[in-house]
C-alpha cells in the first residue's frame, strides 16, 4: 500500500494552489493544534475540500502542550464542519490525537496517560493497570490505519468509462494546467501535472483546452 501526501497552502492567497492541490487527492488530513484550535486558514482549506466532496480526517496535535484543551477544540472542530455545511458522511471524521513530533498517535485521549491531559480524560484509569504509562501510543500506525479506513483508494480511469471496450489501454491522460507565466507568448504555453493516466513512450501528443 503507498500512501501520497500532498501539502497545500494554508491562506487565501494561495486558493488556485490549494484548489489544484486538493483536484490531486482523495481525501485530506485535517492537522489541528491542541491549543490554538481552528484557525482562519483552516477555514478556507477545509471549505474548499468539504465542497469537492472530500472525506476527512482530522488530528488533534500537539496535546502534551501545557496548553492544550483538545476537547473543546474538538467541539470547534466539529462546528467548523457544519458551519462548512458538510454532509453527513464528512461529519462523521475519523479524531485521532497526536504528538506528531515524537511519532505518537491514537484513537483514545485517555491512552496518553503518561501527560497530565490523558489522565484528565480517564481520571481514575491512568496509568493502565500493569502498563508502562504511555504505551498504548507509542506509534503512528492509529492515525496509518485511518487514512486507509476513511480515504477511498484511488480508481484507475474512473471518469474514463467510454473507454472500456479495450480491457489493456491506458486510462485517457487527464492533467492540470499551470500558467507558464512571462508575456503574451510565453502564455500561450502551459505546464501542467498529470492527475491520471499516463503518456506512452515515443508518442507525441497534441494538449487542448477544455
């Protein structure tokens, strides 16, 4: 299994950047700070996904600051989706808590009891009976495991259906175009990334737009 990350712009600025990016991709990872929550930037990324039809998941980071309230940005999280107006299948994300820089990941906050935070979320249970504290998070694979569960695989030539016919030719090539930028010239001329399909070797192709 190979998993491609795509990092987009986080600001306005940058919406054809981010849209382009977002046209590349079958689902997004929604990264969130324990303690600063949602911020503006969020905001615009996430609407444009929500509106493309995107899945999510969404990581609440950095819960070992000692700021952190990763329960009410949770909530705000939850607000941003439906202010968002997302649908009932992108409201129901995967929440996986993180300590991405130590490579810490979970489903539950309550497994982090090795930090005053996840002994807050399970007062009583922390550390686990006969468990080193922090155990149950000492890996990425939760938040792995999520990805492949909520993101769907990408389908070979799935807007391509005329072409079925030919069981062993290549999905038609489907690609973005970037604006070569310089002068009138110069802009006649595009570069792009392919989204899908591929180019033969020693074949010429002729690009149209549209």
């Amino acid at each position: 299994m190979k998993v491609n990350i795509v990092d987009t712009p986080g600001h306005a600025d940058f919406g054809g950047e981010v849209e382009r990016g977002l046209r590349l991709v079958d689902g997004v990872l929604l990264l969130v700070d324990a303690a600063e929550g949602p911020l503006p930037q969020t905001r615009f990324v996430l609407g444009k996904a929500l509106a493309l039809g995107l899945p999510a998941v969404v990581v609440v980071n950095k819960i070992d600051r000692q700021d952190a309230r990763p329960a009410e940005v949770l909530d705000a999280i939850y607000s941003l989706f439906i202010d968002l107006g997302a649908n009932e299948h992108q409201i129901e994300f995967p929440v996986i808590y993180a300590v991405a820089r130590a490579g810490r990941a979970s489903l539950r906050l309550s497994d982090f009891d090795d930090l005053p935070v996840g002994q807050a979320a399970a007062p009583g249970a922390a550390p686990h009976l006969g468990e080193t504290p922090g155990a149950r998070a000492r890996t990425l694979e939760p938040l792995l495991d999520a990805i492949l569960e909520a993101i769907p695989p990408a389908e070979e030539g799935r807007d391509d259906a005329r072409q079925a016919p030919d069981a062993g030719r290549e999905p038609r090539l489907r690609r973005l175009r970037r604006p070569a930028g310089g002068g009138p010239a110069v802009q006649r001329l595009g570069r792009g990334g392919a989204v899908r399909g591929g180019v033969p070797r020693r074949r010429q192709h002729a690009a149209r737009q549209g």
